[in-house]
C-alpha cells in the first residue's frame, strides 16, 4: 500500500467521491521518492478501504483532516495546470 497527502481547498462536505479527478498529490511512502508530488488523475473515497492507497487529507493551511480516505490512481498527468504553479 502506498500513502499519500494532498490538500483540499474546498469544504469537506463537496468532495466528489468516485468520480475521476484531476489532483496534486504528495508521495509519503518510505523510501527514496518520499515527498514526490504528482499531478494525477484519481479515484478517492473517504472510505480508507475502498481504494488500495491511503490518502491524507489536509485543509488549506495543513491541518491533518484526522481520518486517511483512499485513492486509486488512474493516470499521471503530466502537465500541472497553472493554478498548481
């Protein structure tokens, strides 16, 4: 199982689950790429056992959410719209 954090800018209630997104996420599996940042397209769910990868979700200014949700990565990205810039 990997691990990996992102931040969510919206309210928590808005998170689409399920629906292919489009999300800048952070490696934190040990190793040498800890720390890597993707931009990819996933699947999350707030359900930590519906996915294979754990997914922590952080608010705008890095609070931990308390709770892992789970991700599924359908696709490396590899151009980072403007608004991750």
């Amino acid at each position: 199982m990997k691990e990996y954090d992102t931040f969510v800018l919206t309210d928590l209630d808005e998170v689409r689950e399920d629906v292919e997104q489009e999300m800048l996420i952070r490696d934190l599996t040990p190793g040498r790429k800890k720390y890597r940042c993707e931009f990819v397209k996933a699947l999350i769910s707030k359900n930590p056992e519906k996915y294979p990868d754990r997914l922590w979700p952080r608010l705008g200014q890095g609070q931990w959410v308390g709770q892992p949700w789970s991700i599924k990565n359908v696709e490396r990205v590899d151009k980072i719209p403007e608004r991750y810039l």
